[in-house]
C-alpha cells in the first residue's frame, strides 16, 4: 500500500483528525541514512509527526522540526510542506540500544529528555513562526502532544510508531492527530479518551493492514468520521546539483580558487537524503568565473 494521509472530521465538526501510513516514507529515509533500529524509530516517528503537522499548512507553505534532547542520536531534523512532501535526517544514525523494558525500541534513551523541541513554519510571511517547549518524554509522540497543546494552543492527542525488521528495513510505520474544537462537548472527549486507552500501538495497526481511515475509525468510532481529503506522502528532497552550485558561487572566487589549487576537485553531500555532487577542475573554474 502506498502511503498517504487523511484528514477528517469527528464528532460532526467537534474533532479535528489526521492519520498517515508512512511505511515506505520512513523505510527510503533508512535506506539513504543507514538508520539502525533506534534511529530509525526516532526518525520515522519525527517524520511522521512532521508529515501530519505539514499538512495542515497551505499552499507553498513549510515547516522545519528540530528535536535536541541531549540523547546519543544527537539532533533529528525534519522538513515538510502542505503537499504530503517530508525529508529527515538524524546526527548519528548509527544509534541502538537493547529493547526497553516494555520490549519495545528504546527511543527515549537514544533521544534523551534534556532539550527542547523546535518547530519553524515558513508561512510565506517577512517573519517566521517559530515555537518550542520543552522535551517531556523523549518517546516523541508526547513530545509533540506537549508542543501542540502548549504552544499552538490546541487540545491534541499525536501517535506514531515504527517498526523495525530483523534486518534493519522497516516492517510498518504511522500516525495520527487528534485536535479537539472550540465547543468540543465533554461527552466527545470522554468517549474520545476511553478509545486512546485502549486503542493498539498504531505501528501494529498499521502492520495488520489497517488503513488511515480504518484507523481514524478505531479512534474515533464508526459512523463519527467524515474523510476531508487524502493526499500522497512521500519522502523527497529539494536539493540539487543548481543549489549545490548556488551556494559554491555564494563562498566567492577566492575561496573557490583554493578548493581548486588544493583540491582539484569538489563533492558536496546533501544531510538530508545523502544525495551526492561531484564537481570537476572544469566545473569548478566555471564556477569561479560566475563568481565574478
């Protein structure tokens, strides 16, 4: 099944819900990044949630996640947009650890709970909205429940979750969000709260084959859900060899000069998708001509 997301309603109008299979979103990431197991987990949850956030912007809209919680992963970054678009990429992604004592990917551990966790939207604005709160669990899927609540303002409940393979692939990956309206009546969020209770972890779901409707279903109960839209998700990355070119012209001729002299040669690599550029001598005097 290719992965995509859905947005909905509950409740007639008094739920706001996303749900997402990511599974082939967060299995290209660990194939590009060589994610091990605990990695890979902190990294698909953060995409996951950065998918989901993304589309609920508009437009040419983007947004950028930063989570630093002191942990042996390091930093995990994540860009997204309105179009189902999400890139990631973790500081060592050779990150594992023994299962927890829930015998499930000790995430916390490789995260850490000393830090903070950073969302920027590009809002097509002079200025950026940028919010952060604290990190509350390290598990991720509280962590930006915590955001969401706190500093967007908005009642949430965010779910995700990874599962791994044997042999490092990724066996099932997804999310999902729930936001409570303006008038949301008790009723509603009882009834609401009793189902995240008992709901299954939402990697299981997924890896039974249930889809982000059937999900959004198990959440919120049948005949409460209305389907707004669904949109493809993917893992892609804007960069490119006229960027990587862009941003040599930008270091000047001088410096350009010096990567020929002592060099002869240049490779740039993109931290999001370990995309590689190669740049020859004659590429490279091209360029420094252009930086004249």
């Amino acid at each position: 099944m290719k992965d995509y997301l859905v947005k909905a309603l509950g409740y007639n109008g008094q739920v706001r819900a996303y749900a997402a299979s990511t599974t082939e979103t967060v299995g290209e990431a660990q194939r590009r990044h060589y994610t091990w197991p605990t990695a890979s987990a902190a990294l698909g949850r953060a995409m996951t949630a950065g998918v989901m956030m993304g589309a609920m912007l508009k437009g040419e809209d983007t947004l950028t996640i930063k989570i630093e919680g002191g942990g042996p992963i390091g930093t995990i970054l994540v860009d997204s947009n309105a179009k189902g678009e999400v890139r990631g990429f973790v500081t060592n992604p050779q990150t594992h650890f023994d299962l927890n004592e829930h015998g499930k990917l000790d995430v916390r551990r490789a995260v850490g709970t000393e830090g903070m966790l950073t969302v920027v939207k590009d809002i097509g604005l002079r200025d950026y909205f940028t919010g952060q709160t604290p990190i509350v669990s390290g598990e991720l899927g509280d962590d930006f429940t915590y955001y969401l609540v706190t500093s967007e303002q908005v009642p949430s409940s965010v779910g995700v979750g990874v599962l791994v393979n044997p042999d490092n692939t990724i066996l099932a990956a997804g999310g999902f969000i729930l936001q409570l309206m303006p008038g949301a009546e008790e009723e509603t969020i009882s009834a609401i709260e009793e189902r995240l209770k008992t709901i299954r972890p939402i990697s299981a779901l997924i890896k039974d084959g249930l889809t982000p409707e059937n999900i959004l279903e198990e959440l919120l109960g049948k005949g409460n859900v209305q389907i707004l839209e669904k949109m493809p998700v993917g893992f892609v990355c804007q960069c490119s060899k006229e960027r990587f070119e862009n941003a040599l012209i930008s270091l000047g001729k001088d410096e350009i000069r010096n990567i020929i002299e002592e060099d002869g040669q240049a490779e740039a690599n993109c931290h999001f998708c370990n995309a590689k550029y190669h740049f020859t001598k004659e590429e490279l005097e091209q360029l420094e001509k252009d930086a004249q």
